[in-house]
C-alpha cells in the first residue's frame, strides 16, 4: 500500500464588506431614521457588530435594545403569537430583532 498525498484543506474565509464614507453615512442616517442593526446589518452585508462599530466611530448614540420594536408592535406581536400562533422566530424576523429580544418583549 503507497500513502496518499497530503493535501491540505484550503481555509474558508469571511470575504470582507468596506462600506465606503457615502455608504457609511446612509448607514447612520437609517439607523438615526429608526433602523435596527440587525436589519442594517442584513441590508449592507456586514456583521450587526460592524454597524455597532461603525456608530461608534460616527458619534452616535445607540438605543436601548428594548427600543428596537415599539409598544405597538409589541401589542400586535402578543395577538400574532397568542391568536394567530406565529412563533417568537418568526416574529423576530418579521420586526428585525433577535429571537431573545423578542422573547422578552413578550414577557415569555
């Protein structure tokens, strides 16, 4: 029996996203507009913890995690999922927030 070639496995790498200064100010000015990082995030192709980055280095003031999603869409997120039996899931997804977030703004 002859030993088979050793070929190493290729490493798989994030290809990275630089958002250029244009994009980085409409970045900011739709989260100042009410945009979740998580949406944000989705919407550039960057990770949500680059948008975080990319606040912080603009100056801007993030808002708490609970200010994601109003009281409003709190209250018709309660009726979807008691009445109409959406799971938290899908809820996050349908408001832009994480599945925890959604969670605890249902109190559940």
């Amino acid at each position: 029996m002859t030993a088979h070639a050793y070929e190493p496995r290729r490493t798989i790498r994030q290809e990275q996203r630089h958002l250029a200064p244009a994009e980085t100010e409409v970045l900011c000015r739709e989260y100042q507009d009410g945009a979740s990082t998580y949406q944000l995030a989705k919407k550039w192709g960057v990770n949500r913890h680059t948008v975080t980055a990319i606040l912080e280095r603009n100056g801007i003031e993030q808002r708490n995690h609970t200010a994601k999603i109003s009281e409003d869409e709190v209250a018709e997120a309660k009726g979807l999922h008691t009445e109409e039996g959406w799971s938290v899931n899908a809820l996050a997804r349908r408001y832009g927030i994480s599945s925890k977030t959604m969670k605890s703004r249902l109190g559940l």
